[in-house]
C-alpha cells in the first residue's frame, strides 16, 4: 500500500501565519494594504526561515503549525512590522541554531536510512 503524501495549501498556510501574526503585532484593523503588506512579509520570512534551519523544499510541512519554525516565522514578521529586522538573527540565533540541529539530524537519518534500506 502506498503512503500518501500530506500537501500542505501553501496559501491556507500563508493565511493562518498572517493571522497569528497580527494577533502578535495587535493589528485589529482590516484593509487591503495591511493585509498585503503581511503577506509579503510571511512569504519572506518563510523563505528566510526555511533557509536558516534547512528545511527541504520538498519537506510539505504545514510552518502554520505550532512550533519552532512557526515561531521563528512569526517573530520575524513581528521585527520586520516594527522596523526591527536587523535586531532579529542575534535575538533568535539560539532558537534558529537549534531548529537547524535538528533538521540537519533529520536529514541525515533520511540519508542513512536511504543508503541502507535493508537495515531494519
């Protein structure tokens, strides 16, 4: 039986992170300009964080979801709305290091586990 592969809707995914992030960011309002703005800023951030810790294109994970990368993403959305990004990485390299430790571990057990599939 095959497995099935999780699809993340990237733009559902989007759309929950900019959520979390004006509830961190306290914007209450509505309009249009608000909210383009924050989309550009979670599709960086998401980039940049990917990047960071190493997430694999590939990887399908739902960054909307609670957690490391989530917060990552989250605060990084929070500096950049007040002008602050440059303040982020030395603020958040602890968490962005161990995120990436982590990742790095995973990849290389999927190598691992890749390069000797009889192993059981």
């Amino acid at each position: 039986m095959e497995q099935e592969e999780a699809v993340v809707d990237e733009q559902g995914m989007i759309d929950r992170i900019v959520a979390q992030v004006k509830s961190v960011c306290c914007i209450t309002w509505e309009d249009d300009a608000t909210d383009e703005r924050l989309k550009r800023m979670v599709g960086n951030s998401v980039i940049d964080i990917s990047g960071k810790v190493g997430i694999p294109k590939d990887a399908g994970l739902d960054l909307s979801v609670p957690g490391r990368e989530n917060e990552l993403i989250v605060m990084r959305c929070f500096y950049d709305w007040n002008a602050a990004l440059d303040e982020f990485e030395g603020n958040y390299r602890s968490l962005i290091m161990s995120a990436r430790a982590r990742w790095e571990v995973m990849a290389d057990a999927s190598e691992d586990a890749e390069a000797s599939p009889d192993i059981p």
